[in-house]
C-alpha cells in the first residue's frame, strides 16, 4: 500500500486546499449562522456527497471524459462560474446582508434542500474533478499494491480532512457572528469582500484554459 511518507504529503497538500477560502467554506458559514449548527452539518454531509462522486468517478477513470471532452468540461466549468457570481449578486444586490448577520426573516429550509444545496455547492466546480484526475496519481505507487485500492484510500483521506476542518467552521460560525454583530462597519467590508472574492474566483473558473 501507500507508504507513511507519501500519505502526509497528501494530507498536507489537501489541508491547505480545503483551508483556502471558496464556496464551500462561504455556503457552510452561511447555513451555519442563518439556519443553525444542525443546518450546517446537513449541508456538510452534502458536501462530503459531492467528493465521494468525484473519487468514484476518478477512481474508475469516468472522470476523465471532463478532461479529454472539451464540450462536457466546459459545461460543468460554466455551471460552477455561474453559481458562483448568482452568490456573489445575493451577497451585495439591493437589501442584502452580510452572511456574518444573523437573520430571522430567512425562509427555513428543510434537511433534503439543505443536503442537495451542499451536494450542488461543491459539486459545481470542475476543479474538484480535476484535482482527483491531477493530484491523486502523483500520489500512487502502482509497485505498491492495487492502483484503484490506493486511489480510494487517498480520496478518503482527503474527504476526512474535508469534513474535518468544514465541521470546525460550522461550530464556530456562531462565534465569529457575535464578533461581527458589535462590528457594523465590519459587516458592510465583509459582503463586498466576499462578493469580490466570488467574482474573481467565477472570472477565473470560466476563463481557465482545460488541462492538456
């Protein structure tokens, strides 16, 4: 199997992915502080969901025709660039809020809606296709054991780390709400920040090149 060495490379390399600030992280914070704890780990199973389909899909080479298909990659890359300014508009449009500001007048959404939101939030972003088709090889010793064996261990190690670190978010999303809510200024930074953020990243995500 996979030696010592090469299993704490990869958890320090997927530590500082999921550490770096994307939809992901925004959607939990979000449902966390709007809608509660309990809302936030839904929507975290959801997002778990959404990593397991892409290391199947890798592990049993599907997730290839996203690199060798040009049409069906862009397909998924314009989907998940589009979320993503739909959230940075909600984030700034007339009458928003900032995602830090507890909100009592928010529709309350079900478990099933929560999941799938989850589920289409990480989803929606072809770079998770990628990463598994790009990163997990460079990580997988064919000498050592069975080559799909070895890919599912890496995906579960990554998906464990995931859970891991959004969970920490969603405990604490509360704490950083009070923090901002004797903080008004903070609050007006915060959404346009993000919102600037989110529109970078959807920039980025429909004008990036497909991998050769």
């Amino acid at each position: 199997m996979i030696s010592s060495a090469s299993l704490l490379a990869f958890a320090f390399v997927a530590l500082g992915m999921v550490m770096s600030p994307g939809p992901n992280m925004i959607y939990l914070l979000t449902r966390s502080i709007t809608q509660g704890r309990r809302a936030g780990v839904i929507s975290l199973f959801g997002v778990v969901l959404a990593f397991l389909v892409y290391m199947l899909c890798a592990a049993l080479g599907v997730t290839a025709l996203l690199v060798t298909v040009p049409l069906a990659y862009r397909a998924l890359q314009w989907a998940g660039a589009g979320y993503l300014l739909w959230m940075a508009w909600n984030a700034v449009k007339p009458g928003a809020r900032s995602v830090l500001q507890p909100r009592t007048d928010l529709p309350i959404d079900g478990p099933r809606r929560l999941f799938a939101m989850g589920f289409l939030t990480n989803l929606l972003n072809p770079k998770a296709a990628v990463l598994y088709l790009s990163l997990l090889p460079q990580f997988i010793d064919p000498t050592r054991g069975h080559v799909l064996a070895q890919g599912i261990l890496l995906g579960l190690l990554q998906i464990a780390i995931s859970f891991t670190v959004n969970l920490s978010i969603v405990m604490a999303a509360g704490s950083v709400a009070a923090w901002f809510a004797g903080r008004p200024a903070w609050l007006r930074v915060q959404r346009w920040l993000m919102a600037g953020v989110l529109t970078g990243l959807a920039m980025r995500l429909a004008l990036e090149k497909r991998p050769a």
